[in-house]
C-alpha cells in the first residue's frame, strides 16, 4: 500500500469535503462533525453526482444530484437505495492526510 499525501485537516471544514483528481479517478475526502476523515469514489452510481458536493451528516453524505445518502465507512447506499462506492483508506498523522493509492502522484482540486 503506497500513501500519499493529499493536504492538510484544516483544508477540509467539519462536515464538509474535497476533491481530488487521480489517475483512478475523482475521490472525495470528506471531514465529518466528530473530526473524523474518510475517502470515498467522488461519483454517486445512481446519477453520477459529485458527492463530494453533498451534505455530510454523522457518517453519511447525500448527494446533491437526487438525495442518496451514502455510509462513508463502508461505501454501501443507505436505506432502500441500492449500490456501493468504492472506499479508500485514510490515515492523519500531525493534521496531514494521507491516501492509500495505488498510483505514482496525485493533484488536489
């Protein structure tokens, strides 16, 4: 597993995200209330909404294109939607987050 630096924890606003472009596509790192950091696949499968332009509450965001909410723990839709995004892992050492990618270089957004 190779990690990759990708910015900073105070970047990211509590219960907000970003975006960041690599070459397995958009991931959408998001911050929730409680200060905890997760990263999922940016691309909602029911529309392909960018999540991380949704709402993010506890451990879910909803995407703004038609209101799926998604765990941002496990990637699964919630309730009686149906689909999964694919997670990455995450890791925050001294306020810098890290993605585990599989991948030579990634640029923020």
């Amino acid at each position: 597993m190779n990690w990759f630096h990708i910015g900073t924890l105070d970047e990211i606003p509590l219960r907000g995200a970003r975006c960041v472009n690599t070459p397995q596509g958009k991931i959408g790192v998001f911050r929730t209330a409680d200060d905890k950091v997760f990263a999922i696949e940016d691309h909602c499968p029911h529309r392909g909404g960018p999540l991380s332009q949704g709402i993010v509450h506890g451990a879910a965001v909803t995407c703004p294109l038609h209101n799926w909410v998604f765990s941002l723990e496990t990637g699964k839709a919630q309730g009686a939607d149906e689909g999964a995004v694919r997670t990455i892992a995450v890791r925050v050492e001294g306020g810098r987050i890290s993605l585990a990618l599989e991948m030579i270089a990634v640029a923020a957004e």
